[in-house]
C-alpha cells in the first residue's frame, strides 16, 4: 500500500471520493522520511513548505511555552496530517516531533494548494480533514 493509499482510506471515511479524485491524490508528490523518536519534524517559528502525512508512529503537535516547557496539543498517527493548517500559515505557531520511530512523508504545499485550485472536491476532502482536525482539538481542551 502507497502513502497515496494510506492518506485516501483517511479522507474516505469523512469524503466521498471519485476514481478522478483518487487519480489526483496519487498524482500528489512526497518524499519519504524517517524520523527519530523526540525528533522535531517542524519547529515553532519555522515557515513551512511542505505538509506532513503519518505513515507509522506518533506525532505530537506542541506549543513552545514562554518559559521554556512544551505543552502538547494533540497527537497523530498513521493518515493523519498533523499540520495542514500550515497550509494558510506563513510562521508555524506550533512544532511537529515523533513520540516514538516514524515514518512521513513531506507534501509540498504548493502541489496541494494546485489541487485546492483545480480539484475543488479533493480540496473540500483536505479541509475536511483538519476541520474534524480542530473539532477533536476543541473536544479536548475543554475545561
């Protein structure tokens, strides 16, 4: 099974997606990568190119506090992307780091920005997904 596979089971279960829309999807470059565990995959403060997509272990998405303390804001495995925000921002406002050993892959955001341009339907799945993203943050937070 490709990461291609793996991301579009995800949407799946939220989007219906059409054989031109799965095309599309498998149109989609990325570069796999291997990440250490406690490694940070993307830090506070860096200007992001490229979405993360999980392929095996845990990510954690965290916040820098002023006082030198990480507090964790959510975790993530296998399908999910853990910072499509990061698509519409120019400065991260949070970090990206593996819990354990895993495994991503690195999607330029300029070719996911394209689909949102050219395949609306595709575009309406990804935001989608970090809508239920935000939806789970909230449900979590709450006091």
């Amino acid at each position: 099974m490709s990461w291609h596979d793996i991301l579009i089971r995800k949407l799946e279960r939220h989007s219906a997606l059409t054989k031109a829309d799965i095309s599309v999807i498998h149109g989609l470059p990325g570069k796999k990568r291997n990440v250490f565990k406690h490694e940070d995959i993307i830090r506070q403060g860096e200007k992001p190119k490229d979405s993360v997509v999980v392929l095996k272990g845990m990510i954690a998405r965290y916040h820098n506090a002023p006082e030198g303390r990480s507090q964790y804001l959510s975790f993530h495995m296998a399908g999910d992307m853990p910072d499509a925000q990061a698509l519409f921002l120019d400065v991260m406002d949070h970090a990206l780091c593996a819990l354990n050993k895993a495994v991503i892959v690195l999607v330029p955001h300029n070719a996911i920005i394209n689909i949102f341009k050219d395949t609306p339907s595709v575009g309406f799945a990804f935001w989608k997904e970090t809508l239920i993203d935000a939806a789970i943050f909230r449900e979590a937070i709450k006091v």
